[in-house]
C-alpha cells in the first residue's frame, strides 16, 4: 500500500510503502534510495535529459524514452518541469492557475469492433445488441439532448473497424447506403455539427493517413486509446 502527502506549492513530500520508511528518502520497488531510474538509462543520460526539458528544449524521440523510465526523485523532478511548463502556459493564456474543461455527451455510434481485448467492457457481439448502429435520428436525438444540457462536444465512441470481422455490421451499413463504418461515423459527425452545434470528437479506432484526412474536416479533435500490459 503506498501513501503520498505533498504540498502542492513547494512540490516536496513523502512517500512511505508498507515496510519502507518515510523521511525524505524514496523507496522505489523495496530499496531505499535517493533516485532508481528503471531498465537500462544510465543515470547520466537521465540527468541530462531532465537538463533538457528543464530548459524547455524540444526532445526527441529517445530523449522522451528515458523519461518515461524515470522513477523516485527522477520522476518527481519531471513532474516539477511539467507543472512549471503547464503555469506558464496557463499565465501565457492570461488565466493563470484555472483550468478549463468542455462538457461532452456520449454517443455510442456501434459497440461492435473488429479487435478481441479482453479488457474492454464497451465491446460486445452481435446478438448482445437491439442494434448493430444507432440510427442518425437516436445520433441526433442524443446530441440534442446534451446540447440542451450544455454540452459543447459530442463524444463519439465505437469499435475499430467492426465490418471486417462481422458480416452483420458490413450488412447493416450496405442497407444504410455507406461504404464502410468512417463513411457513417463521418456523415453523423457533419450532421451533429450542422443541426446541433456541437463540435465531434472522434474515437474510431486505427486510422490510416487517408481515413485521418476523411475524418480531421468535421472533427475538431480525434482520440485513441493505447494500452500497455
């Protein structure tokens, strides 16, 4: 069980694990110890590469490696450069210390997906479902709805490429007149953004460079998840 009490202005404070100690040193993995930069950075590079950002230089892809990597002091340093980095883009902003956020409504286009992860809860099979797709007037009664709540984003939410692994879904969007799930994704999203107001943030899954450039006209943003095991 890990415990961390840290004063948010001065960004000092002491982590304690069941069976380590608490005085200022850091236990990391059982060992006590001032800094336990993880895998094989060495401690050198990890030091000039929080030098680096720091100063606020650009980093590459290597450099943003080791940093993932850091641990104990390593990493409580790079929280302090990230929190300084953040402050001065919120004062930059002229809105110093708030930060802001936009109210989204979920529409949920189709819960089938191509991919088998054992984890997802959002996924399910056909035969689970009423419908394989919501139909554009349940897209557009639910947008309203949010808009009418407040909302200023509609957060669409799907499955990767679902048609490539069920005929169901391939079936349903050939009924519908569309040629794959991007190609209805992308006509919801125009018709939120034209009859509600609402700007579309797209979560669909892996995207080619064609499909991205389909896709960045009607949505202001684009997301996607990436999980390590």
């Amino acid at each position: 069980m890990s415990v961390f009490r840290g004063d948010s202005d001065n960004d000092e404070g002491n982590e304690t694990q069941e069976g380590g100690e608490a005085n200022g040193a850091s236990v990391v993995n059982g060992t006590k110890g001032m800094s336990q930069p993880a895998g094989n950075v060495p401690a050198s590079a990890m030091r000039r590469t929080l030098a680096r950002a720091r100063d606020g230089k650009t980093l590459d892809r290597d450099e943003a490696t080791i940093l993932l990597q850091a641990r104990g002091d390593d990493l409580r340093t790079l929280l302090s450069y990230a929190g300084r980095t953040r402050d001065a883009g919120l004062a930059a902003a002229d809105r110093p210390g708030i930060i802001t956020y936009s109210r989204k409504v979920f529409i949920p286009l189709t819960r089938l997906c191509r991919d088998r992860c054992g984890y997802c809860t959002f996924a399910t099979v056909p035969h689970q479902l009423h419908s394989l797709y919501l139909e554009p007037d349940e897209v557009l009664d639910i947008a309203r709805a949010g808009a009418a709540m407040g909302c200023k984003e509609a957060l669409f939410t799907l499955g990767d490429k679902p048609e490539d692994r069920w005929h169901q879904a391939k079936d349903w969007l050939d009924a519908h007149g569309y040629d794959d799930t991007l190609s209805y994704l992308r006509a919801m999203a125009i018709r939120v953004l034209e009859e509600t107001g609402l700007l579309p943030h797209l979560n669909p899954g892996v995207l080619s460079w064609q499909d991205f450039q389909r896709l960045k006209p009607v949505a202001p943003s684009m997301g996607m998840m990436l999980e390590t095991t």
